[in-house]
C-alpha cells in the first residue's frame, strides 16, 4: 500500500492535482520489471496509469527509458506511451506511464510506414545522449562518426566482455574477437546513417492501440542503422512480406540486410546469454560461425 500511495503523490506532483489512490491491480511488466495498473481520482474524475517496477538500484534505468520516449515522441512519427513520472519508494524504482488501450490487430504496413519514418529522423553521428540499457545490461552510446567502431566497440565487445567476466566460454569470446576485427566485410558498399532507434523492437515491444494505430514501448533508443531494429523484428517474431515491402516504398533496404540481420542480432543474444544464461551462449557462437564464414 505504501508503494501505492508513494506513486500517487509523485503522479499528483507530475500533473499538478492532488490525487488519491482507487486501486491497483497487477499485470504484466516483461522480463525483467513487475508491473500494476494504478488507478487514482481528483475527486470528480477517475485515471488509469500503467506503472513498471524493480529494484532501486535500477531507477537510472527508468530514467533513461523516459527519456527515450520523449525522444520516439518529439520525433511526430509513430506513437509511444507519454512518460509520466519516475522516482523510489522504500527499495522499489517505479516508472508511471500514459496507459494505453491495445488492440489484437492493426495495419502492418502502417506500423512499416511510421516506423521507416521514426528512422528517417537522423544525426551526423551514431549514438545517443546518455548512456542507458538494453534490458537491465548497460549500453554504452558514447556519439562516434563511424558505425563500425561503434557497432564493434558499444555494443558486441562491451557484451562479449560482460560475458568473459561471468565466465562465459573462452571459444566464445576468441571467435567474437574475430568477428569484430573483420566487420569491414559486411559494410562493403553499404554506408549506414544515424537513425533514430527503437532500440529493442522484438515482437513484444509494438502493437496497435484499440483504434489500429501502431504504438512502440520499452525502448533502447540511440542513433544506429537502422537495419538493426529491422533485423530484431525477425529475431522473434515473423513481420512479413507486406512489412518489407511497405517500409522498403519509404526507406529502401539495402540487400546486403540479409546477411547483416544476423551480425545485428547477435548483439541481442549476446545480451540474453549475459541475462539468462541457458542455452544463449551456444546460440551466440554459432551464429559467430555463421558470420565468419563470409571472412
């Protein structure tokens, strides 16, 4: 109750009105976080506000994904939840969101367009103004001029090195040493721009709102190629035909995406071996295989 009320008064500092708490009712956070549905009153009209929870320890990462959709938001082109508030209660970090109403169904090929238009959104350089999280695991987005370093660098080292610290298999690590000094083969002729991110748009991350408007959450924004959200999209999840072609009318797809998909979804397994161990490592070595054969 005490977490309930800390949320109220820091949503009634947010908007301005002094609220009090109805009821809150458990659902689903993802992963890594918990999550509830806060409902709170002015005395004359009721609000629905869908909150995240986890440690303390993590309130930067809530933080940083506020301001990643302030970022996805400012940009005008596809819709993401209004971040509402952030702060901790006792030992609880808490992110309050704008709850939004999902659908089961929406135009694909309206979430291609938006989406290819969120990436048309660029800088001069690729990464982001604060460093933040892919998950709970750091993501280093030092702003760098070539994508290649900084591919290489903050993102497959810095979770191969994640990796070698909680003991990951040598093998694993030699061969992603490998791959990294040899990512120059899988740029010939292809020339990436910054583009504005999701940053972690696997299948659970977007959806449509009752009316059929596509909407993303949970992001991992920075400035990347924009071929990395592409290729996480087919990482666990099917987009589609219709999907492609629809988003290629807008921002053409280079066909060297084929085979880059793989090196960009490498960076996500990486992540999962570090968060979940299992059977993440032996999938990250053999698409490292996969991958070196082009060397």
């Amino acid at each position: 109750m005490q977490q309930e009320k800390q949320v109220c008064y820091s949503i009634s500092q947010a908007v301005g009105k002094e609220l009090s708490c109805v009821r809150s009712t458990s659902t689903i956070g993802g992963d890594i976080n918990q999550a509830f549905l806060i409902d709170v009153t002015d005395g004359s009209q009721t609000y629905s506000y869908f909150v995240k929870q986890n440690s303390d320890s993590l309130l930067e990462m809530f933080e940083r994904e506020a301001e990643a959709l302030e970022e996805i938001i400012t940009s005008q082109t596809i819709k993401a939840p209004q971040s509402i508030c952030f702060g901790c209660s006792a030992n609880i970090s808490f992110l309050v969101l704008e709850k939004l109403e999902l659908g089961h169904s929406g135009r694909i090929e309206e979430f291609a367009r938006k989406l290819a238009a969120l990436h048309l959104n660029q800088k001069e350089r690729f990464g982001f103004n604060q460093d933040n999280f892919i998950g709970s695991t750091p993501q280093p987005n030092s702003w760098g001029a070539d994508w290649i370093e900084f591919f290489g660098d903050h993102r497959l080292l810095f979770q191969l090195d994640l990796l070698r610290i909680k003991g990951g298999p040598p093998v694993l690590y030699r061969k992603g040493l490998e791959l990294i000094k040899n990512l120059d083969i899988f740029f010939a002729g292809y020339h990436p721009k910054a583009s504005l991110l999701h940053g972690d748009l696997w299948s659970g991350n977007y959806s449509f709102v009752q009316e059929g408007e596509p909407v993303i959450y949970d992001p991992a924004s920075y400035y990347g190629d924009h071929e990395a959200d592409l290729a996480m999209l087919e990482l666990f999840g099917r987009p589609g035909p219709a999907f492609f072609s629809e988003y290629n009318q807008v921002f053409p797809i280079h066909e060297g995406y084929k085979l880059r998909k793989t090196l960009y979804n490498l960076y996500h397994i990486l992540n999962h071996a570090n968060l979940f161990g299992g059977g993440y490592a032996r999938q990250a070595e053999s698409m490292i295989d996969s991958l070196l054969v082009n060397v």
